[in-house]
C-alpha cells in the first residue's frame, strides 16, 4: 500500500490566517473568542463567538469574479486550498490532471440575512400577501446564481475548477466527524492507486445567525460572568457548554514517491484511520464506544502501538455528556497519553472543524510542541485524562486526531510529523 504524506496545509481560522499567525496565537495562548456585537444587536443569547477576523477573499481567490458565487464557509475553503496549493509548491510542479482530486467538509450552507431582506420586504408588502407563495413569487427577486453560493459540493468544485484537477471529487456532510472522514476518503484514493494528488479538508460556520436560530442555541455555553475567552472549557469541571465559531482548513495529500519525485517536503504521514459509530440518534448521548472502537481501529491500521502516541487531540467540545464520553474512550485505549483540545481556542466550527484542529497539531509540532489547552483550571473526576496547559515538548511525532458527534459517528485519524 502506498504511504499518503501531507506536503501542504492552509488554515483560515479565528486565531488566524496562515501558519505563521496561527503560531503565534498557539505560543501566546490567545483565544479566538470575542464578544460579537451583530449577536448582541440580535438579542442572541450568547452574544459571543468565534470569528475569522483580518481576512479578505480577495487576497487569495482566482478568479475574483468567482467570489460573487461563494458563501463565507467557501471563500473560506478555497482561501485555505489556495494556502496549500501554494505551501506544497504545487504551482512548479507536472501533475497529472487525471490523477488529482478533491475531497470536501461541508454542510448546510446558511443564507445571510441579508440577501433576503428585499426581497421579503418587496413581497410582504403586497396587500394580498401569503407566505405560501414566497417560494413562487419572491424568489424571482433573488440573485440568479442564489442558489450555488449555498451548496455543500460547492467548496469542493470550486477547488476542483481552480486546480484543474480532474480525479475524484466528493463531498463529506456528516457533521462534526466531516473533516477526518473526509481525509480518510483523499487518503484511501491514493492507498488505491486512484490518484496521486489530492486536495482535502473541511470548512463551516456556527455563528450565522439563521443556523444559529435553526439549533435553537442548543448545547452553547451561557456563562454570561465569564470573560468570552474563558467560556470554552474541554474537560474541565466547570465546563457549561461549547462556543461556536467558523474556520476552515485544506492540506495536500500526495503519495510519497509522487512527493519524493518533485522533490517536496512532506510535513506528516497518514499513518491510519477509521471510523465507527453506536446506536444514539435517539439520546443525542453516546457512551464513547464508537470513539472507543475508532481509535483501537485506527491504531490496528497504523501498525501504532499505544505506547508509541505522542498526544491526542481531542474532540473537546467542552459539553458535560461529551467530554466525558471522550475521556473515558481516550482512557481506556490510551492511558494517561497527553491530551490538547483546540477547540478551547475557537469553539466548533461545525464540519471544519477536525481539519482546522488537525492544522494546530501540525503548525505546533513544525515548532517541536504539543499545543495547549485554553481555560482547563479544575480536573473533573470523571474526565480523567491527562490534560496539557501549556506547550511541551514532543515526545513521539504520532498522535492521534479525534473528532464525533451526538448522533453516534467517531472517527479517528493517526498522524506522524516528519
């Protein structure tokens, strides 16, 4: 089987833009979430969250004319893809179109409010207005292309457009395990012999106000005495619930001989993966079993022993079910390994959020640290996991990368730094 390095990694994020700024935020320990004040002229609940701040398209995206038909969460995407395209230095080098392909994060893409303001206004104020017929009627005021700027395959063709890659395209909705399946998807085409090259990653937003007002504020963290950079807590004792935020990341993928050949220098080595999943569609509370299952899965097909795992970066989602959950999983397979949960950074950031926590890992291990943990103070008694707060050294180059979901979905990815 053919061994899958990552040559390249772009990541728009909420504690930054690029690798550098990341970095930065990582070695400083600044968080990324800030009050907003659009939610608190809302009326939300919660009126903070995590924003990707300082970034313009524009600065990115070819062409720009195309910017007009993509949504933040795909301006975000393509931004990041654009990163990695160039972090691999894949603009020098003879691809094979044919053997280059994509694979996307993404979900439910929510319209801004904005672009349905007229239109609604337009229709509402018809003396035989109904509802019913918004659909028929007021639609038609609506920007033509309306419609492909919310698509979740949209990230992926616009990548695909862009790079002119030719192979597989999919697109992965399986919400907060998205991102690593999506990764274990690019890198089973090249274990296959399908591709060489892929472009792979994920992107969402959790902070627009109509998915936002979809969810309800479910599971969101209210503690309105906390400053907005002490409300996400993962694992901690005094954790009430998780922040949202958006981000993306994109990494390439390349067989290693096709890596060698053009002379580039692989960051990390998809070791293994897998992915598996328990009956909780009705609880919205799993046990851990399918994380449990996953990482024994995973390691199986790394040829990893336990002991031979670095740290863990964890899902984190800083929820009383979850974490616990999760800690008993990352307990029972793994001991009392080094565990770092970004998300105490930024939040969830929904189906981009595995692959902008697997791009803190890397940027932190291209450094010789483990990242740290935000805001973990007071060890739960039933999260008993070895929690770092500070960056260490790196013991072992492979950890392993977990992400799951209420539904009942675990995946787990196992990484070697190179």
């Amino acid at each position: 089987m053919r061994e899958v390095v990552i040559t390249g990694l772009g990541i728009v994020s909420p504690i930054g833009v690029g690798r550098e700024q990341v970095w930065k935020a990582i070695s400083t320990k600044a968080s990324g979430v800030r009050a907003i004040p659009e939610l608190a002229a809302a009326g939300w609940i919660v009126p903070w969250g995590s924003e990707v701040r300082g970034f313009d398209p524009k600065e990115f995206i070819q062409p720009r004319k195309s910017i007009k038909v993509m949504s933040r969460e795909i301006q975000l995407a393509s931004a990041a893809a654009e990163m990695a395209w160039r972090d691999a230095g894949l603009a020098e080098a003879v691809i094979d179109a044919e053997r280059f392909g994509v694979v996307g994060a993404a979900g439910l893409l929510y319209c801004e409010l904005a672009e349905l303001e007229q239109p609604f206004k337009s229709w509402s104020n018809q003396a035989d207005f109904d509802i019913e017929q918004w659909s028929k009627l007021a639609m038609g005021e609506m920007y033509p292309l309306w419609m492909l700027k919310y698509l979740p395959n949209m990230p992926a063709c616009h990548i695909g457009i862009r790079y002119d890659a030719r192979g597989p395209n999919n697109t992965i909705a399986q919400g907060d395990v998205s991102s690593l399946m999506a990764l274990a998807e690019a890198a089973a085409m090249i274990h296959r012999d399908l591709a060489d090259v892929m472009i792979v990653g994920g992107t969402g937003s959790r902070i627009n106000i109509t998915d936002l007002t979809w969810h309800a504020g479910a599971r969101v963290a209210r503690d309105g005495a906390a400053e907005p950079s002490a409300v996400c807590r993962p694992f901690d004792l005094h954790r009430g619930g998780m922040v949202y935020g958006e981000g993306a990341a994109e990494f390439v993928l390349e067989s290693r001989d096709h890596a060698e050949r053009r002379g580039a220098r692989p960051l990390a080595r998809i070791a293994g993966s897998a992915s598996r999943c328990e009956a909780a569609a009705d609880s919205l509370a799993p046990s851990g079993d399918a994380i449990r299952r996953a990482i024994q899965a995973a390691l199986a097909a790394a040829k990893v022993e336990s002991c031979h795992v670095g740290h863990v970066n964890a899902h984190g989602n800083s929820t009383l079910e979850d974490d616990q959950a999760e800690a008993r999983a990352i307990r029972l397979t793994l001991g009392d390994v080094p565990v770092t949960a970004p998300k105490s950074f930024f939040g969830n950031l929904g189906h981009g959020s595995g692959a902008v926590e697997l791009g803190v890992s890397l940027v932190a291990l291209d450094h010789g640290v483990v990242p740290p943990t935000l805001n973990y103070e007071t060890p739960d008694p039933d999260c008993l996991v070895n929690v770092i707060t500070e960056p260490c050294e790196v013991e072992s180059p492979t950890f392993v990368k977990l992400n799951h979901n209420t539904m009942g979905p675990a995946a787990a990815l196992v990484v070697t730094a190179l």
